[in-house]
C-alpha cells in the first residue's frame, strides 16, 4: 500500500509539473519564481535500460537531462552561483536577481565523470557533498546494497525486529515493497544497528557491502583530482562522516558527524567547507537541533531537501536553505521550467 500510494503521489507531481509548463503558468505569475532556487542531485549518469529493478532510480539523472536542465535555467536569464555566496547575495538583491545553484550529495564518482565536464562547458560553479566515510571507505551506502542484495533474490529472510521473516522477492512489485520494508527499518530503528545488519545481510548473500561504497564514490585522491582540474568552480561541502539521519542521534553524536567530516575535508583538500548538507533533509529529519548543531559547528548556512524557492526570508534561517530535486523520476526539460517557475512550491 505505501508503494501504490508513493506512485500515486509522483503520478499527481507529475501531472501538475505538466499542467504548469503547458499553461505557461510562470509568464502569469512571474512573482512565484522569487530569487531563484538550489537544485539538488545524486547520480549523474547513463541511464541503464537494462535494469528493470531500480529502487533507487529516483537518485539518478542521465547527463542529457543535466545539460538541459541547465540550458534551461540560462535561456531564462538565472545566474549561476555557489551556493555558499548565497546568503550575501540574497542579503544584497536590490535588482531583485534570479539564482540558481547546483549540488550533488554523498560524493559520487560519476559526478566527475559526467556532471563536471557538463559544468565545466558551461562555466556553471556546483558543490559536492561529502561524507567523509564513504571516501575514506568505512561506511556502506545501504540503500544501494540492498538493492544489489534484492536484484538476485528470489527470496531472502530476514529479522526485522520481530523475528525472522521470510519475503518473496519473484517479482518486481515484491522486490520493491521489500526494498521499501528496509528503508523503513532503517528509519525507524537505531541506524548503526540497522546499517550494521544489513551489512551482515550482504556479506550472507555473497555480497562486500564495501566494495560498493569503493565502486560508487570518490576517495581523496579522485576528489584532489577533480579539485585541480575545476579549481574555482567546484566546492566540497560536508555531508556527515556516516551518513546518519541527524534528527535520531544526541547532540554530541550531531556535533562528531558534522565537525568531523568539516575536519577532514579541511585536512585532505586544503579548504574548509563553507556549508553542510543534512545527509536526510526532508521535513522530520531536520529540527531546531539539527540547525543548532550546524551552527555551533561553525556553518552559517546548510541545507536541506525542503523544497521551496530562494528570498530573502531565508537569511532567517540560514541553517535550514530550501533545495527542489533534480531527480530520476521528472527527466524532462519541461518539469524544469515548471520547477524554476516557482509554482510547485507557493504554499511551502
């Protein structure tokens, strides 16, 4: 039911993005597009017509729909910025300008392979996100094991804080109502723990759950790589060290993640960041002790997944800047405008 009711929700995202670009929505109410917004990625690649299970399709954009995403943006006079120069820049608006940044979280290597020469050939300044875990190969990406734990499985049992369950896995509605059962057990029980299990899970199945972590993203020396070959135009921003929901930890274990992932981006590439990523950013996994925690870190601005657009209003709150979604699900030049718009997000 939570699956149906997760298409359902796209299908009417959908149907609205349409609706908005078709009607030319955003000529009419040209004030909704306020000072611009901050994208939101995760992979950027090929698509894979191959896979007919993806649970995590909505991570990934083919490099096609980046360029015109950005295509996009610049035909309709939006300025490219980082994101960190974003609080001086709202703070200093009189001409009341258009903003947009980019940014890509968790540290993956084909941000380098195919997101930054598209950058690059535009001249477009973007931030990369980092958990220091992943680049230093300690940490497992658990939603992308699962997925390859589940790909092969006809069936697998596992303990999911009730005794062991045993879940068909034949078709692909079963595999994706399974993958939907961890995140939610995940979500809803001590991460390490849970993360640990499902490591314990993928070593049972034949599976290094690391060796995804080394396959996927970027260690230090591919990171002074692309540092040296975008100097100016891409940032590393901190992104926790393990990746953990912020919201579900003490403050001392927010304040470890933070500072310590800021730390070795400090140590490793020469540069502090100038701003954070909540690894989950979404409504009720940030709060005012999140913020906190960010602040006291030494942020003066981070960001969530909240989608709104950018004013001034959010100089209120600079630990808590809006981003919209540049996803997997919405890879049409048309759901760009819609989204630049402003409109999806009047009400936010």
């Amino acid at each position: 039911m939570h699956e149906a009711k997760r298409l359902l929700k796209y299908s009417v995202i959908r149907a609205g993005l349409d609706a908005i670009s078709a009607l030319h929505l955003g000529k009419i109410l040209p004030s909704a597009a306020q000072n611009g917004l901050i994208f939101t990625l995760h992979h950027v690649r090929p698509e894979n017509a191959a896979q007919h299970f993806s649970p995590n399709a909505i991570l990934s954009v083919t490099p096609q729909f980046l360029e015109q995403a950005i295509q996009e943006v610049l035909q309709v006079g939006m300025i490219p910025v980082h994101v960190h120069d974003l609080p001086e820049l709202l703070a200093n608006n009189p001409e009341n300008k258009r903003y947009v940044c980019f940014t890509l979280d968790d540290g993956y290597r084909n941000n380098a392979d195919y997101a930054a020469p598209i950058f690059r050939r535009y001249n477009i300044p973007y931030t990369i996100y980092i958990t220091s875990g992943f680049a230093e190969r300690k940490n497992i990406l658990w939603w992308e094991v699962i997925e390859q734990i589940l790909r092969d499985k006809d069936s697998l049992t596992f303990d999911f804080g009730a005794g062991a369950k045993t879940l068909s896995l034949k078709t692909r509605w079963e595999k994706t109502k399974a993958f939907a059962r961890f995140a939610c057990y995940v979500d809803s029980h001590d991460e390490d723990e849970a993360v640990s299990h499902i490591a314990d899970l993928a070593v049972q199945s034949g599976i290094d759950p690391l060796r995804l972590t080394r396959d996927l993203t970027m260690d230090v020396s591919e990171l002074r790589a692309l540092q040296q070959c975008d100097n100016g135009l891409v940032h590393f921003g901190a992104h926790t060290v393990s990746h953990i929901n912020l919201s579900r930890v003490d403050h001392q274990r927010m304040k470890y993640e933070i500072e310590t992932s800021a730390r070795w981006l400090k140590d490793e590439l020469g540069a502090a960041p100038q701003s954070f990523s909540y690894p989950y950013g979404w409504k009720t996994a940030v709060s005012e002790n999140t913020f906190a925690a960010a602040r006291e870190s030494g942020f003066a601005m981070a960001v969530t997944t909240q989608p709104a657009m950018l004013n001034a209003a959010c100089l209120q709150h600079p630990q808590s800047f809006p981003r919209v979604s540049l996803n997997g699900y919405f890879q049409k030049k048309r759901y760009v405008r819609a989204l630049i718009s402003g409109i999806p997000f009047i009400n936010t």
